[in-house]
C-alpha cells in the first residue's frame, strides 16, 4: 500500500500479573492491550519532551538580572523610611 507508514514490531516480556492488570484497565476503558501500551509510551515521551524544553528554557539566562545585581541596582533606602 503506497503512502502507508512501515509498522515494526516490538515483544515485552511483562509479569503475567501486570499483563492482567493492564488488560483489565484497558478494557475498562473500551480499549486493546496494545492501544493502551502504546498511549502509555507515547504519553511518557511527550512528557520527557515537555520536560526537557523546559528545562532548556530555564537555563536561557540571556536578558536576566542575578539578585545580588538588582539590589546593588537599587538606591539605598533609609532605615527611618522603614
């Protein structure tokens, strides 16, 4: 089929239990085994994505004033002000 995404296959080996549960909540849900596995790994992607381009931005420090400058910036206020 011309245009159509090559699928490949990957094999878990999970703990017949766990397998129970999470067929169990995924049928709960009105969903397959593997529809729920694959949303768990995509949500669990997206989130280390959003993470690390937070991340990233906090470490933009362009443009930014450290405490110690503003303060020394800021004329002194008299104690009798206070």
């Amino acid at each position: 089929m011309p245009g159509a995404a090559k699928r490949t296959k990957y094999y878990l080996d999970i703990d017949p239990g766990f397998r129970n549960r999470i067929k169990a909540f995924a049928a709960l849900k009105g969903k397959t085994l593997r529809d729920r596995l694959t949303e768990a790994i995509i949500a669990k992607l997206e989130d280390g994505i959003d993470t690390s381009a937070g991340l990233a931005s906090l470490a933009n420090t362009e443009g930014t004033l450290f405490l110690e400058s503003y303060l020394e910036s800021r004329p002194a206020i008299s104690k009798k002000a206070a």
